[in-house]
C-alpha cells in the first residue's frame, strides 16, 4: 500500500521550489507577510509575579506577611494603577483576537496563492474574509470547547485538594482522567490540523463553510483513516525538523546583528552614561532590530509554509481526486522521471 504522507515527501519538495524560484522578491514579501500571521500563535503570553518576604526593613511579626497597614497602603497605590492595566489586558485582547481573525483569513490567501500560482494578498484576502471569519468562529469554539474539559479536569483532580477531601479521591480522579485528557487532547490537535490542511481547500474549492466542508471530507478520512493517521505522524515530525531548522536560520543573523547592535550601545553607554541621548539611540536601534526580527522570521517561514501546505494539498488530491486543487501542479512534478504516485478515487 503507498502511502501518499510519505510518496508526496518529494513532491512537495518539488512543488515548493517549482514555486520559489526563480526568486522574485515582490512574491517572497507577500508570501513573508501572508506566513507571518499563519505561523505565527493566536495566544497572549503571560508572566507571572511573586512577592515574596524580604524580610528586612521594620519587624511586624509576621515574617514575610503584610501587616494590614502595609497590605492598605500597597491598595492604596495600586488602585489608580487599575484602569490601566484593565484597559492593557482589553486592548491585548482585542489585538490578539484580530490577529487570530487575520491569521485564519490568510489561510485561504495562502491556499488560493498555491492554486492560481501567484500571490495577491488584497485580492485574496478581500474574496476570502467571510470565509476566515467561520474558520476563525470554529477554532474559538474548539478552543473553548478546550478549555472547558481542561477546566473540568483540574477541578475534579485539584479541587477536592482546595477544599480539604481525602487526596485518595483526586488521585483516582487522576489516574482515571489522565488517559481520556491525553485522547482529548489529541483528538482536538487532530480536528485543528485536519481543518487547516483539508477542510481550509474544499471550503475554497467548494463554497462551502467549515461543517459543511468537514461533512465532506468526513467519508475520506473513515474510508481511508490508516492514510490520514500516517499524515498526522508525518507532519508531525516534519514540522519539528523544520521548526529546528527555521530556528537556527533565523537565529544566525538575529545574533549577528545583535551582537553589532549590542557593542554599539554598549559603547554609547561607556562612554555617556544613562543619558536621554543613550536612551534615545537604544530607541532608535531597538525598533528596526525588532523589525529586522520579524522580517528574517517571515522570510523563514515563506518556504517552510509553502512546503507544509502543499504537501497537505498534495495528500488531500491523492486522497480523493475531486479535492485536487493543483492538478497542474501535480502534472507537471509527476512527469516521467519525478516520481510520484496518483491515488485512488473516493466514492461519493
């Protein structure tokens, strides 16, 4: 039996500098900026804070604990402080929830641009947004969906430990959890990925929404399950390797220019101090540095995006020949001498 996750290795390979090169610097910055928000993660980073007892300063007995006067008089200089931070975590927020609703829309610019063989993101982006908004809509329910067992879990495993009950009956919670958590998990990895990789194309190819499109992939998958279990496996492992790879790509010239940055502001502050000149020429340098960041990061991406997708849509058409959306593609890589393997036709 081939397997079209393993045959379509190369292919992808050979689909992927077919649409790279010759170089074309106006496609590479499109492609930069359509990989940006798809690579890039839909979550708000946290950090947490500790306070803790230094100890020092005026006894007040209670060693490392605030005494009432100073747990007041630390509110007191908080409060103002709180419509502020309100105001940063609503703004984070929304950010966040706008690059999500970008991200999701340019999954179809970056599906489209492997199909029509060129790139145009207003275009794309301007045909696909109400599409983006459904995948957008789904990804947020299924993350939902997530939290809540995830919220679930923790509550019968931790929560009877806050409240005081035996720890026997956490702990069985716990080993009887455990397990169907991990089963969860996977099955909700799997249904995101299986949604990026296949249900994103036959909503482009079809005009359909995401159930409407899963209700159409769905006999596929049952029908030929060892396939798409092996996909899974395979992108799996492919998407660490070049997640290394992309990793020490970037970090090459990030470091270099860095280091330069860093001796030159170093040298500023030897020589001058702190001083609002120093200040302002960390500004300076700092900003273009962070947008030297995302642009090396972006570049990076172009062919590993490229490459992961058109290898999804190389299985996806192999899988079943009526979601082919490169058909030409595939012809032109799979003429005599470059391998590959056409596959079977599904039923409808």
């Amino acid at each position: 039996m081939v397997l079209y996750a393993l045959d379509d290795l190369d292919d992808a390979y050979a689909a992927t500098r077919r649409f790279l090169f010759p170089f074309d610097w106006r496609r590479w910055l499109g492609l930069a900026f359509v990989a940006f928000f798809v690579a890039s993660s839909t979550g708000t980073p946290s950090s947490g804070v500790q306070f803790t007892g230094a100890g020092g300063g005026t006894d007040t007995g209670t060693t490392g604990e605030f005494s009432q006067a100073e747990f007041d008089a630390f509110v007191q200089a908080v409060e103002p402080l709180v419509p502020l931070v309100v105001g940063v975590v609503v703004a984070t927020l929304l950010l966040a929830l706008l690059f999500a609703v970008v991200g999701a829309v340019m999954e179809f610019v970056l599906v489209q641009s492997l199909r029509e063989d060129r790139v145009a993101v207003r275009e794309f982006f301007g045909r696909y947004w109400r599409k983006g908004v459904r995948l957008f809509g789904f990804r947020l329910g299924l993350g939902f969906l997530a939290f809540l067992v995830g919220v679930l879990v923790f509550g019968l495993t931790v929560g009877p430990l806050v409240v005081g009950l035996d720890p026997v009956v956490p702990l069985v919670a716990l080993v009887v959890l455990a397990p169907l958590f991990v089963l969860f998990a996977l099955a909700v990895a799997a249904v995101g990925g299986f949604t990026t990789a296949f249900v994103v194309p036959i909503m482009l190819l079809e005009d359909r929404g995401v159930l409407s499109a899963w209700r159409r992939l769905w006999p596929t998958v049952r029908s030929q399950w060892r396939q798409f279990a092996v996909y899974a496996l395979v992108v799996t492992v492919v998407l660490f390797a070049l997640g290394l790879v992309a990793g020490i790509v970037v970090a090459i010239p990030v470091a270099l220019v860095g280091a330069v940055l860093a001796l030159v502001l170093g040298a500023g502050f030897f020589v001058g101090g702190v001083t609002a000149g120093t200040v302002a020429l960390a500004v300076v340098l700092g900003v273009p540095f962070v947008l030297f960041v995302l642009l090396v990061g972006a570049l990076v991406q172009v062919p590993v995006q490229t490459y992961v997708r058109y290898h999804a849509l190389l299985v996806l058409g192999d899988a079943d020949e009526r979601f082919d959306l490169i058909p030409d593609v595939r012809r032109s890589i799979r003429e005599p001498g470059q391998g590959g393997v056409s596959g079977p036709t599904s039923a409808d």
